[in-house]
C-alpha cells in the first residue's frame, strides 16, 4: 500500500481519537450538569483508559521519525524489532489499565464486572496495537 494510504489511515485513526475525547467531554459536562455520580464515574474510567489513543500518537510519530533510518531489508527488520519492543510496552500498559479498571470498579464505583474489564482489556490492547500496526506501516511505506 502507498504512502499517502497509510498517511489518510492515520488522519482519519486521529479524527477517530479526538472524537471519542470529545463525546467523553460531552458526557461528563452532561453528568456534572445532572449531578448524576453513577455517568461521572464511568465518564471518568472510560477518560482514563483514553491513554491507549496517547499510545498510539506516541508509538505512531516515533515510527514517523525514523524516515533516513535503514533501507530496504534492514528497515524491515527494524521495524519488526521496533514493533516488537512497543508491543511489550502494549501489553504492559493493558495489564495497569485493567488492574485500574478493576479497583476503579471496586472502589469507586462499587460493583464487580468482570466482563466490562476484560472488554476494557482487549479493547486498549486491540487500540495499541492497531497502532503500532499503523505506525510500521506508515514507515515502511515512506519510500515505496
């Protein structure tokens, strides 16, 4: 696939981002309005879990960095190290948010759904590493 492919992929992955953040916005303002605990605090969680996107941005313009790195068989093998490295920082990251997802349920909104959890879980993975998917592509692409 081409350069401005990748390139359009990405835009739209950001417009995507930015939407969720601003309906999140949304729903909070709406739940301070109505003084509605219960929408605020899982306003809150889902906010948190938002990290996943800041992920994607970070691993997606650390691949975009690299466009006079290594050609050809040596940028592949680079960034299929790379990739490998974020996908350990991925799976880091997914296991503190669901250990926070869960206590977060426990604690604060005092309830015990595992599978809203694991849902979290495989979302925030999925999210992460459709990024760095994205952000490998994007590099390999750039001088095709």
């Amino acid at each position: 696939m081409s350069y401005e492919f990748w390139a359009n992929v990405g835009a739209i992955t950001f417009i995507s981002g930015f939407s969720v953040w601003l309906i999140l916005l949304a729903r909070l303002i709406f739940g301070l309005y109505k003084k509605d605990k219960q929408i605020i605090k899982a306003t809150i969680k889902y906010i948190v879990n938002t990290i996943s996107f800041l992920f994607v941005y970070i691993v997606y313009f650390s691949f975009a960095i690299v466009v006079n790195g290594p050609r050809g068989d040596e940028r592949k093998k680079w960034v299929l190290n790379e990739s490998l490295d974020w996908i350990i920082w991925a799976l880091i990251l997914s296991i503190a948010l669901t250990l926070f997802n869960y206590f977060y349920q426990i604690k604060i909104e005092k309830t015990s759904n595992i599978k809203n959890t694991l849902i979290l879980f495989l979302l925030n993975l999925f999210i992460m590493c459709y990024g760095i998917y994205l952000g490998g592509q994007f590099t390999l692409s750039y001088y095709l």
